[in-house]
C-alpha cells in the first residue's frame, strides 16, 4: 500500500493490533506512551512482516505531548496517509451516585478527547500532502448506551463522535474524517477495569454471545482507509450489543 500512518497507543490492544494489520508495505509510527516493552515488541513485528516502524513515546493527556508527537513525525516525515486517533481509556470507574472527581473526569477528557481534537488539528497539514488522506478516531459502544460507572468515559467518547462529524465537514474534500465505535474487546484495557465475571457478564449480554477481539477493530481501520467515499461516519463493531 505505501501509505504512512500514525497510529497512536499503538502499544496494546486496538493499536497494536492495528499496526499489525497495517504493517505490509507501509511506514508506521507508532505512538506509545508507559509500555515501552510492548511498543518495541510491536515495532519488531511490522519490521517483520515488511513495514518499516518508528517509535515515538508522548503522554497524550498533555498539549505539550500531543505537539511533541506532531514535532516528532515532522521531523521524520512530509506528509500523512492516515492519522488513528486510538489512544485513551476508562482511566477508573467512578460512579456518579458515588461523588465524581473533578480531576478524575479532567484526565478523561483529556485523554480520550482533547488528544484526539488536537492531534487532527496538528497533524492537518501533514494530512493535507497525504494520497487519499484520512482520520480514523477509535470512539466507543458507551457512546450508545450506559456503561457502569464509565458515564464520564462514555460522553468523552460522545464528544469524539461530535467531533468526527464536524471535522470532516470542515476537512472535507480533502481529508476524510471517521470513526470506529467498539464494542466490549478483550484488550488490557479491561484488565485494569473490569472483573473476569464482568467480562463474562458483557459476553452473556451480546447476542453473538461472545466479546470481540482487537482485530475485529484494526480490521474497520482497513476498511475506511480502503473506502474513498466514507466521511463523518461512525462505524459500531459490537457483536450486536446495540443495534441502530
Ligand atoms: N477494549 C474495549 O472494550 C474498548 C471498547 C471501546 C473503545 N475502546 C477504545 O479503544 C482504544 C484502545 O483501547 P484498548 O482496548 O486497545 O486498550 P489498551 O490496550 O489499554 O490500549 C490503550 C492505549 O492507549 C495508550 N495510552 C494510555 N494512556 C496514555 C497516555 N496518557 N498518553 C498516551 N497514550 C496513552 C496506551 O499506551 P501505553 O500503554 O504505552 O501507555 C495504549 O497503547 C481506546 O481509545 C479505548 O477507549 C476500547
């Protein structure tokens, strides 16, 4: 494909799934922020199947990381094919009835949300010299329905999906704009949140009886990197867990 992509978190689950799927033929950065193991483990692994990889380590709940990132890749690269906006996560469950934490919903937001809205801004005119250009932001299924004790989380990613469809208004017609809503994917996302019998309880609930795996995602992240005419969508890869 030699397109050059940026895929941030790409360290973990979603991410370094996606960079896996990627990896033939393409340049990858891969953004990483505390696993410095996996990231290495990953870069070795699109070296492996014919990419070439770059490492770049930032804490994307910082503006200064989020133009650290962008430095970095300017220093390494004219243009952009596709920027994956996937770094984030429930960072605690905190439920509502319990107190919220102000700091707690702060670091949330600037996780999952401002890293996202600031990325594609930075990276737009790395984007602008791109072949077929695209944003690619990993929202989520909490977008849709209430997760325990992640309401916080869920309207983090709602503003993701806002934000989806208004840049690709404003980018249009030059770069497109999408995003993937998972479902519940078992990544080390869940580790830090959510119990095995919780786990089992999410399964249980979907129809396809049965939680997704992090290629189900990097797999859409193909998919609209593929299709030229997709732009403001959100695509939701759930198993059945909502259906519109
Ligand atoms: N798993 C699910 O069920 C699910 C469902 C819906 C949406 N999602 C979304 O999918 C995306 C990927 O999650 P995942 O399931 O693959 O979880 P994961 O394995 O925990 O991956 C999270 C990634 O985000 C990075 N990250 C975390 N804190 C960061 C920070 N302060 N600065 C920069 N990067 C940071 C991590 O990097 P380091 O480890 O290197 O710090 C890691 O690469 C997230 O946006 C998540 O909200 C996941």
């Amino acid at each position: 494909m030699n397109k050059v992509i940026c895929i941030t978190g790409a360290s973990t689950g979603i991410g370094a799934a996606t960079a896996r799927t990627l990896a033939e033929g393409n340049t990858i950065y891969l953004h990483y922020n505390s696993s410095e193991k996996p990231a290495h483990e990953v870069a070795e692994s699109v070296t492996a199947s014919g990419g070439i990889a770059h490492l770049i380590r930032a804490d994307l709940t910082t503006e200064a990381g989020c133009v650290q990132l962008t430095a970095e890749l300017k220093k390494h690269t004219s243009k952009l094919d596709v920027l994956v906006n996937n770094a984030g996560g429930l960072l605690r469950r905190n439920s509502i009835v319990e107190g919220l934490e102000w700091e707690l919903m702060e670091e949330t937001f600037r996780l999952n949300t401002f890293s996202t809205m600031l990325l594609t801004s930075l990276c737009q005119p790395l984007l602008q010299e791109g072949n077929d250009p695209c944003v690619i932001n990993i929202s989520s299924i909490a977008v849709r329905h209430g997760a325990p004790s992640a309401t916080i989380y869920g309207a983090c990613k709602g503003a993701v999906d806002t934000f989806t469809r208004g840049a690709a208004t404003e980018l249009a017609p030059g770069i497109r704009v999408n995003a993937i809503a998972p479902g519940v994917i078992a990544t080390p996302f869940h580790e830090k949140v959510s119990t095995p019998e919780r786990m089992k309880q999410f399964a249980e609930k979907c129809p396809l009886k049965r939680n997704g795996q992090a290629d189900h995602i990097a797999s859409a992240v193909r998919f609209i990197m593929e299709n030229d005419f997709l732009t403001g969508e959100t695509i939701d890869i759930n198993g059945g867990l909502f259906m519109r």
